[in-house]
C-alpha cells in the first residue's frame, strides 16, 4: 500500500480534550479512528480512550498482515469496546455511563470498510467533490432528511448536539456500516469530529484539501476550524488520508509506502490518556497513571488469549 496520512486533535475552547484520533497499519491494511468522548470529570476522555485502543489493540493482533474480515472486525471490536465503557462504569460506581461516538474505516485490497455510531463523520472525497459520507444518529439529521427543516434551521436547532446512538449507553450502539467501496488513486477519506465538520460546510472542508500537500492542508484547516469554534469551541480531531494505490512511485514528498513491512510488523499512532503536551489537565500524574492502568484493566478483560 502507498498512502499519506495526517492526523490531528485539538482542545478548543473546551478545559479538557475527550476527543481520541489514532492510525494503524499493516502491511496490507489500514485502520483509522475518530472518537468524542461525553461525560465530566475526564470520563468523556475515557470513553473514547477505551474505544480507540480497543479497535488498535485488535488490528495489532489480527492485521497478519491482513484481516480477515474487515466487516466483522469493526462489528465485533465495536461492541467489545461498547462492553469495556460498561465495565469500567461498573467497577467505579458511576452513575451514569460515560459515552463517546465513534467513526472507524478499514482500508484493505484498495477497498474500503467503515462503521459509525454517533455524529462523528466519514467523507469520502473524489475529484473535489463529496461522493460518501455518514449520516449522523441525531434527531437534527433525521429531520433534515426528511425535509422537515432547513439547512439554516439545522446549524441552529436547540438539540442539534443531541445524539441517539454511542458507546456507553443503556443499550448497544446502533451502528452503521458502509458497502465495500473501491478506491480510486488520489480519494480522500476523511474522518472527523462534530467539533471540525460543524465550524465548514461541505465545499470548504473539499476545497481545504484540494492542496497536494496533505500535512500543511491539514494543519491549516485546523487552525481554521478553531478560529471559527473560538473560545466557546469543541474539541476537534481528524485523520485524513490521500490513497495512492498499491505501491504508488516512490517519489512523492509525502507519504507511507508498507512495500518492506513484515507480515507481523504494524505500526500505530495514537494518543495516550493524558500524555499529550497540547492538551492541559488537571490530574495528577498519579491520577493518570491510574486512568491509563483501569483502561487497560477494561479492554484486556475483552483481549483473546495468545
């Protein structure tokens, strides 16, 4: 595989980051996740931390160098995670859950795979225009579908930040899944929280990455994104990738080429409960090291014997 990636996550207005953004790949595969936390006191964070490592977790033991089933990956490690959240409310007495949506794409064989559950989005962009995206599990999109309100009304309504489907809840996530969709040299996937697609229509966000140079457009739609947020902004993440086929010409600027890889070897990037230098907090590095010691207590209840 030959592809460019970049991902970012920014705090925003907001006291605390709970977004979580991270990538894996394999030789033969590619993972990316986007995932907003909801809950106070660090456990909106946590939600989402326990999702993303869930899925990294499982494509470092499964992508050998590919997975077998990228469809049923995504479902079965989606609901693992769904179960940890639940577990770890449990063993702390909350209560009430912390939550977190969640967008994951597989990308395996030059196809693509996705599932989402929440508001976080999916755009799948060719040739400079929109031809896939998410629909988000929220009254607001359900009534913007049925033509029941405006655009205008949309980006206004009172419940617009109200969602009927996560992880963490009282019930298991509604999730939806995509088609398998092939890519095409130079598609763009991009993954994203409310926090980013609600401060740019549609045409901004294609036209921000339209620049052949994925880093320095990434960056700049960020910084753009926060202006707009301003101090009473979101938290806002996003991984975005330009595909470049299988084994493109190694003369590109930019870019991840998995031609040399070994059939075990994966590598990650992701960000790690309370260890990134952008964001502030105000837990004690006693206090982190034991979020980060429950979080891995949680999701290796779920982890399969080697």
């Amino acid at each position: 595989m030959r592809f460019t990636i970049y991902q970012e996550s920014r705090q925003g207005g907001r006291k605390n980051n709970e977004d979580r953004v991270a990538h894996c790949y394999s030789r033969e595969a590619l993972l990316m996740i986007v995932a907003d936390g909801m809950g106070g006191h660090h456990y909106g964070e946590v939600a989402a931390q326990i999702a993303v490592q869930t899925l990294i977790h499982a494509f470092q033991r499964e992508a050998r160098p590919a997975l077998a089933d990228p469809f049923s990956f995504l479902q079965q490690n989606i609901d693992t995670a769904h179960c940890a959240i639940l577990d770890y409310t449990r063993q702390h007495k909350l209560n009430d859950s912390p939550r977190t949506t969640l967008v994951a794409c597989v990308v395996q064989n030059n196809l693509a795979y996705w599932a989402h559950a929440g508001d976080s989005r999916l755009y799948l962009v060719r040739r400079g225009r929109v031809i896939r995206q998410t629909r988000d599990h929220s009254k607001v999109r359900y009534l913007l579908d049925e033509g029941l309100i405006s655009l205008a009304q949309a980006k206004q309504h009172p419940e617009r930040n109200k969602i009927y489907s996560c992880l963490g809840g009282p019930l298991m996530p509604e999730v939806a899944y995509s088609r398998k969709t092939p890519l095409e040299i130079d598609d763009l996937l991009i993954l994203c929280t409310d926090g980013l697609w609600s401060q740019a229509p549609d045409n901004v966000l294609v036209q921000a990455f339209a620049s052949p140079h994925l880093t320095e457009a990434g960056r700049s739609f960020m910084r753009y994104a926060e202006r707009q947020g301003g101090v009473s902004g979101d938290n806002l993440s996003l991984a975005v990738v330009r595909w470049e086929e299988d084994y493109a010409p190694p003369e590109m600027l930019e870019g991840v080429s998995t031609r040399y890889m070994g059939t075990a070897e994966v590598a990650s990037t992701l960000t790690d409960f309370g260890r990134d230098p952008q964001y502030t907090s105000d837990l004690s590095d006693e206090e982190i090291e034991a979020a980060i010691a429950e979080i891995h207590a949680a999701i290796e209840k779920y982890t399969p014997p080697k």
